[in-house]
C-alpha cells in the first residue's frame, strides 16, 4: 500500500492479515448482510448507524449488485 506523508509516498508492505480490522470486518458485515436482503434498519441496529444517509455510504454494493437484488426481489412478487 502507499500513502502521502508529507511530499514523500510513503510505500508499507504487509501480509493481508495484518491490513483486516474491526472497521473493515463491521464494512463486510454491513455490506454482506445488505447484498442477502436483511432490511436496512435491522443491520443499522446491529452496526450502530445512526442514519440511513450515513449508513448508504458505508455499504460497498456497486449498482449492478443493487440491479440484481431489486430484480429478485421482484421476481418473488406474485403476478409480475
């Protein structure tokens, strides 16, 4: 990974493992539970977001990950 320090890139080797913390396995959990479906409001709850606006742009679910769960969701609606 390299980063600005200063005017120096700054250029930090090390293993995956030591690059996963809390934050990023609270982002997954969020992202995870987001992509299976489990309402927005439960996963705030758990996650402790305050807000939906906050809570939006936390999750990392692209658009076509968006296009899909809106299409199975209406796939199982009756009559459509």
């Amino acid at each position: 990974m390299t980063h600005k320090k200063g005017n120096q890139i700054v250029e930090e080797i090390r293993p995956k493992y030591a690059w996963v913390s809390s934050h990023t396995c609270r982002r997954s959990f969020c992202t995870n539970e987001y992509l299976a479906g489990t309402p927005s409001d439960l996963i705030m709850a758990i996650s402790g977001h305050k807000s939906e606006k906050a809570f939006r742009k936390y999750i990392k679910a692209d658009n076509m990950k968006r296009a899909f769960m809106i299409k199975e969701i209406w796939d199982k609606r009756p009559g459509l």
